[in-house]
C-alpha cells in the first residue's frame, strides 16, 4: 500500500507564493485522492505487487488493461505530487550555483534565459498538466498526470504542477503570476542533488 508522505516543511512556510490553504487542499485532498485510487486500483492485482512507484507508473503498459489508465492517472498523481513537495522550501528561490549554474547557463545563454524558456514552456500547456527540466536540460510538457518516466525518458530534474488546482485559490486565472511566484520558492539544493546523480 502506498502512503501519502508528510510535507518537508509546515503548510504555511511557502505563503509568499503558495498559501497555507491551497499547501493544506492540494496534499490532503489532491495528493491523498491519487494514493487512495493507486492503491484501490491494484489492490489484488498480482502484476502490480511488489513494484516500487516508479516501476508501476514507468510500466504502467504492461499492466492488465483494465488498470492501466488508474496507475497513469493516480501513480502518476503520486509520484509528480511526491517530488513536487521537495522541489519547493521555505528556504527556496534564488538562483542555482555550481555546475547545474555553470549548465544551465551555457544551454540558455543565463539563468533568466532558462526561466524565460521554463515559463513560456509552462504557460503553454493546455488545460492541466505539467512542466519539467529533464537531465539533458531540455524543458518538456505533459498532460494530465503524465510524467516523463511513462514515456521512457530520465525522471526529471525539476517540475512545475499547472494544474488549476495548484493555484486557482491564490491566482485565479493568472497562470502566469503563480508561475513566477513559484521561482520564489524552488529548492535549487533538491534539484542540484538530482543532477549530480
Ligand atoms: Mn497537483
């Protein structure tokens, strides 16, 4: 069975770009919602036993039929939703240093270029979806829940939840200016981390 995991920080330790009340709605009933359907759609299901998170939502394919698009939508929710959390801090924002800095620079031209690019990418994703650094540096979309280890790519660097939910409490319609706000709060030491790996 899966579990939802704690925040690395309290509800309200992002608030200058993410309320208290949207942290509390989006892993208590968001996130708890994917869990709760991951684990009713393979309960009993003998090909999924014994599979990490990330070997069912990256074979989510070789399922039987009939639950394939619950471990897509729900695994996928899970593990977007699991590094999400640790993508942000309390102690976020800023700029990348070291080599991720050094990389990202030489790809974008600067650190802003790299924004720029992330944002426009992140903006364009129609409906609910999400944007995602990968360890190449390229900057791709999915929609729904998809996550880039569906599609047989590296698990990302870095992503960006643009669903309504993520924001629409805070910003309304403004997709845009939750999208900037979110930089204010980015775990670069997280994202760092994944790189050197
Ligand atoms: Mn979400």
């Amino acid at each position: 069975m899966f579990k939802l995991p704690d925040l690395p920080y309290d509800y309200d330790s992002l608030s200058r770009s993410i309320s208290k009340e949207i942290m509390e709605l989006h892993h208590q009933k968001h996130h708890q919602t994917y869990v709760d359907k991951l684990n009713a759609a393979i309960d009993g299901v003998a090909e999924a036993q014994g599979k990490s998170l990330d070997e069912l939502v990256a074979s989510y394919q070789t399922l039987p039929a009939n639950i394939q698009t619950a471990v897509r939508n729900h695994g996928g929710g899970h593990y977007n939703h699991s590094l999400f959390w640790q993508w942000m801090s309390p102690d976020g924002g800023g700029e990348p240093s070291g080599e991720l800095a050094a990389a990202l620079a030489a790809k974008y031209g600067n650190f802003q270029g790299f924004v720029d690019e992330f944002n426009t990418k992140a903006l364009g994703v129609f409906g609910s979806g999400w944007a995602w650094l990968q360890p190449d540096l390229s900057i791709i979309t999915t929609p729904n829940q998809d996550t880039p280890i569906m599609q047989g790519l590296p698990a990302p660097l870095l992503g960006l939840d643009v669903w309504e939910h993520a924001y629409y409490l805070d910003y309304k319609n403004k997709r845009d200016d939750y999208v900037r706000a979110w930089w204010e709060v980015v775990n670069w030491n997280f994202v760092a981390e994944r790189y050197g790996k």
